[in-house]
C-alpha cells in the first residue's frame, strides 16, 4: 500500500508561522491598518514589528500601529 504524503502549506522561503492570541478589539484594529497600508494582517504586523524602534535607544513610544507607521515614513 502506497503511503499518502501529507499536504504542506507553502510559504515563502525563510518564513516561520507563529501563533498568537490577541483581544478581538486589537485584531479589528490591525485589520484596519492592514487594509489602509493595502498589505495582508501577517504581512502588515511583520512590517511593523521591523520598524519598531529599538526601546532602549529610542524614547519613541509605541503605543499604536498607526502611530508607528508615520514614525517610519518620515525616515
């Protein structure tokens, strides 16, 4: 009897799915952005955990996605 292969889920190379859970409230605000940004939720939480400034050199708070986003543009 011939062993069926699983199917796999491809994603782009050097990709990495993760997991997490998030208050209801926050997911329709990064849904929001998302779509504003014309970029997918993964996609959209991947560019801003990249562009995130550093907290120990930066004073720079983040205390919002959209607020972050602007930080970026005027670099």
């Amino acid at each position: 009897m011939a062993k069926e292969s699983k199917k796999s889920h491809s994603r782009a190379h050097g990709m990495t799915q993760i997991s997490i859970s998030l208050p209801q409230r926050l997911v329709d605000k990064i849904d929001q952005l998302a779509e504003e940004a014309k970029r997918s939720r993964s996609n959209y939480i991947a560019y801003i955990v990249d562009i995130m400034p550093d907290a120990k050199t930066n004073s720079i708070s983040f205390t919002g996605a959209a607020e972050a986003q602007e930080a970026c543009k005027s670099r």
